[in-house]
C-alpha cells in the first residue's frame, strides 16, 4: 500500500505529545557488539533494535523516537564506534547476530521476534537483515532502498566495494559515480546508479522473503537519494499488506528538522511529528496483532 500525504498534522502530534515519556540509554557491555540500551517501560512487547545510517555510531537520536513510547531499544553501532571499522565497507551481517539474541534474552522482551527500525544507510541495513532471518518480526524504514549500494569511498579504496558481506563474501551491489556525485550531487549519482539494471536486479535486497510487515517512510524532497521510487519498488514487490509507505511530498531524507537533506525546517518538523506517530501505530500493531502467539 502507498500513500502520499501531506505534513499538516497537528492533532497526531497532540496524540504524540499524551503518549511520550523520557527514555534514558545506557551503554551495553561484556557483548561482542556495541550498543546503547533503554528498559523502557512496557513489558512483554517486541524488543526494537535501531540502526544509524552512513554517520556510524549509535543512533540514539532516532532510537529516541520510539523509546519515548516505552518500549525497550537497543540502538546498535555497526562502525565508527569503538572496536568496529572506521568505514561502512564490506561489513558482515553476521555481527548483528548477536545483538538480536541478546535482546530476545531480555526478561522485558518477547522471546518469538525482534523490530528493526533504521533510516538511510541503516534502513537499508534493516531491511537486508529481515530478508535474511524469520526471527526479525517487522521493520520500519525510513528513507529507504530498494537494493544494496557501494560502500561510500574511500580515499584508501579506489575500487568499489560492498558495503556488506555474508559468509566471508561480499553481497552484489550498485556502483556509484564518483565523478557524477562531485559533479551534481549524490542525489544525481543514486538516480543514475538505478538505471543500471543489470546491477540493480543483482543488489536489490529480496524482501518478498521478509516474514513481518514493513513500514516505510520517505521524503519527496529527499536530496540524498530516491528514497521515495525505491520505496515504491519495495512495495511492489510485497502483497499490499504486508508493506506500507507513506511519501511526505515536500519533506528531506530523515524526515527530521535536524537534518538538512531536503525539505524546509517547517516541513521536517511537521513530517517528523508525523512519522512519530506512524512508528507508534505500527508497533502497537504488530505486538497487538500478535497476542494470541505469546
């Protein structure tokens, strides 16, 4: 299902505002995975864990948004953070692993599934990991994509590489022009790399084998990349429902205020409070739906 709305939305963030409460993180330790940790304050429900895009670290700024609504959160780090890689290249999927077993061990945590949520870089990190485990119970997206990108470059790298790897090798992915990119911008150099189809139909990421539902949130402004087209072929390639994206017309990539990447900050806060809300709906969704299973 693809929906196309607009960012006026004053009443859901009153809904919003009624609902939210403080989420304090605490560091993970003794794992071999780096993390922040929130309780938070619901028992029972899905454990939710969060990825950051191409910055690297924890993404505890996004992690927040679902954390405020009590639910536990583990926002994970995958480089650029103490012990990881320094660059997004070529990096196992086997890693996080563990940091999906060490949630369904927690005593406030379902035990039959985890929620991933990610945006940029780790919404397509969050949707490739669905793809390739049942255990991962639904997925939320924002600003994401359809397929598998080259690891940004590197002054170190002057090849294209992978940004990912499983089982010792690297996944196929799509190539971008480094040139086009400096010349026009990276919106410019995704667009292109789209129109290799070759390419493309070897890196999409296969997410008609994704066993939960998928919610995806996109910005027509989105300067990054064409978030809200690979949107669209991610849920033309589900049934109807099992994938939702909504489109924010005038909104940028993260769909955030604190963001340049499109959009006006009048926009991205309307948009922002707005996907809040849609966060809310889906989760309360998916641990709803699925009482009668615990």
């Amino acid at each position: 299902m693809i929906k196309q709305l607009g960012v006026a939305v004053g009443l859901l963030a009153a809904a919003w505002q009624a609902t939210a409460v403080e989420a304090t993180f605490e560091p993970v330790t003794g794992t071999p995975f780096v993390a922040d940790y929130s309780r938070g304050t619901k028992q029972g429900d899905y454990g939710i864990i969060v990825l950051e895009g191409s910055r690297g670290g924890q993404s505890n700024h996004l992690a927040s948004k679902v954390a405020g609504l009590g639910y536990p959160v583990l926002s994970v780090a995958y480089f650029r953070a103490p012990g990881l890689p320094p660059a997004l290249d070529q990096l196992p999927l086997e890693y996080f692993d563990a940091p999906r077993q060490w949630l369904l061990q927690q005593p406030e945590t379902r035990t039959d599934g985890v929620i991933l949520l990610g945006w940029s870089k780790g919404a397509e990190l969050a949707l490739l990991l669905a793809a390739q485990h049942q255990e991962y119970a639904g997925v939320a997206a924002i600003a994401p994509s359809s397929v598998v990108w080259a690891a940004p470059a590197q002054a170190s790298q002057p090849a294209s590489v992978s940004s990912w790897s499983l089982a010792g090798e690297s996944l196929p992915f799509v190539p971008l022009n480094a040139p086009l990119a400096e010349r026009e911008g990276l919106l410019a150099a995704f667009v292109a790399g789209l129109e290799d189809r070759d390419a493309v139909e070897q890196a999409r990421i296969p997410v008609e084998r994704i066993a939960g539902p998928v919610l995806l949130l996109s910005g027509e402004d989105d300067r990054i990349w064409p978030a809200a087209r690979m949107g669209d072929q991610i849920c033309n390639r589900m049934p109807d429902d099992a994938c939702t994206h909504i489109r924010y017309p005038e909104a940028g990539h993260l769909l955030d205020p604190g963001f340049k990447m499109g959009g006006t900050v009048k926009v991205n806060t309307e948009a922002e409070r707005a996907v809040r809300q849609e966060l809310a709906r889906f989760l309360h969704s998916l641990n709803s739906s699925s009482e009668h299973e615990r």
